[in-house]
C-alpha cells in the first residue's frame, strides 16, 4: 500500500488512492466540477450508444409500418399483418405479434413486442422481462405517414434530453450516496486514527464514486462496440459498486494523522549508540 500522505496535494483526478484521498482537502465546488466531468462522459457515451445502436432500429421499424394505425383507449389499431417483424438489429427489435403468440424470437439483446392491448419487452437471455398496457387514455399514431415526420424532428431533441437527465441524474443520485458512504469513510479514519472531518469524508466519498463510474461509462462503450454481451454489461455494473468502495475504504488509510495522536515513541529495547564502548572503559 501507498505510503500515507504527508502533505495533501492539489486535488485533480479521482482515478488514484492518493488522488481520492487529496478530495478530503478540497473545496466541494472542486469535487462537483470533477463529478460533472464524469457524468457529461457518461451522458456522451449513452447518447453516442443510442444513436448508433438504438435509434436506427427505431427509423427502420417506423419505415416498415403500414400507412395507418393508432393506438386509442388502450388497443391497438393495426393495419398489417398480425405477425411481423418491424426491424431487428444487433440490440433492438421491434415486432408485432397481436396475441402474443410468441411465434418470433429475436437475437436482438432486447426485443419490444407489441400486441393487441398490451406490449411486451423481452430479452433474448433472460436478463429481464416487462408487459405493461396500453393507457386507456391514450391516442397515439402508430403508422408511417405520421410517425416519420415527428420521429425525424424529435429525434435530437431526444437525444438532448437524455443527455441532460443522464448528468442531472446521476449528480443527484452521487449527492445522496457520498452523504451515505461518508459515515464509512469516517469510521475507517477514526479507527486509523486519520486526520478526517465530516464535511471532509463527504467530499472522499464523493470523489471515491468516480472511479466505479467511469469503469462503467468504459464497459457501456464496449458493449455498443460488440465487445461486451449483456450479461458482461450487468456483470460490470455489479463490479463498478465494488470498485466505488474498494476506493471508499482504502482511500482514508492515507491521510495524515490525527493531530491528538502522539508521534511514535523511540524503540526502548534498543540500545542508545556508545553503550558498550562506554562499558569496556569503566572496566
């Protein structure tokens, strides 16, 4: 382990012990700067995954469907075929199937499903499945003529959205952890007997979330890249919690000292230097 810090340093990057650590020492508006840097990554990469992978999918379903169509006071108006597959990519699928008769299973790692009253949204591995209806309350286009005028204007915005609630999310949700696993971050310095205020164990465990973060950010850039298959991704995202607080509990072991703690005394079994040369000359 690193030895333990002497004189805290600028606090500039979360990625390291000693760097987290040097957190403990900053101004809070340092570490929010620094956790808006992570979670405007974050927001880039879903963003570049939703393009890319998402919503490409999403233009080829809406250019397959027939020219009318509605969903109204929770049915489906279809005008095509009661069994059909809208598009299929890599990650996404869209089908129709009225009955639900389960005559189309997708490769695609999710697949929306859209029946008579109902739709459905299944993963091919078993990941997670979700059936909701239809609001009776809703009116809604569900055919070409319509939906590619309003997807093709509304698409940016969408992404926009996402990007923006992505980084207000994810500020909100690492406020309310680093008040939790402060507790953690002063208990293992009072026990250490570590130089760490309260305030200051907010602002550790504030940055100590960083690095848990961005190893997720990686692991959703390469599941969009193919390298990474579902069960990999939610592998990794179990793993960035235990990484936040591999960084959480090692983190304030290098601090400095708590000022009440004595500096260690000499080894009182060693022999003061001269003892012996001494001795021989009383002889």
């Amino acid at each position: 382990m690193d030895a333990p810090l002497q004189k805290p340093p600028v606090a500039w990057q979360p990625l390291t012990l000693k760097g987290v650590a040097a957190f403990a020492y900053a101004t809070a508006r340092r570490v929010l700067l620094v956790q808006l840097v992570f979670a405007s990554l974050a927001a880039v990469v879903l963003v570049w995954f939703l393009d890319e992978a998402w919503f490409p999918i999403i233009r080829s379903a809406i250019a397959t469907m027939p020219e009318k169509g509605q969903i109204r006071r929770g049915h489906l108006d279809w005008r095509g075929e009661p069994i059909v597959t809208l598009a299929e990519g890599r990650f996404l699928a869209f089908v129709v199937d009225l009955d639900h008769k389960g005559s189309i299973r997708s490769t695609a790692h999710l697949q929306v499903e859209f029946g008579r009253t109902d739709f459905e949204v299944l993963s091919h591995l078993g990941l997670g499945y979700l059936e909701n209806g239809y609001p009776p309350n809703w009116s809604v286009a569900f055919n070409r003529a319509e939906l590619e005028p309003w997807w093709g204007a509304w698409a940016p915005a969408i992404l926009a959205i996402a990007a923006v609630s992505t980084i207000a999310s994810l500020m909100l949700i690492w406020l309310i952890l680093a008040i939790v696993y402060a507790v953690a971050a002063w208990l293992v310095a009072f026990f250490a007997n570590r130089d760490l205020s309260w305030l200051a164990s907010w602002r550790l465990a504030g940055a100590a979330l960083m690095p848990g973060s961005l190893f997720l950010t990686v692991a959703l850039f390469f599941y969009g890249l193919g390298v990474l298959d579902p069960m990999r991704l939610v592998l990794a995202a179990a793993l960035h919690l235990v990484v936040g607080w591999g960084y959480l509990l090692v983190s304030p072991l290098l601090l400095p000292q708590h000022p009440s703690v004595p500096a260690q005394s000499a080894n009182p079994f060693k022999k003061p230097e001269g003892t012996d040369s001494s001795a021989k000359h009383t002889k």
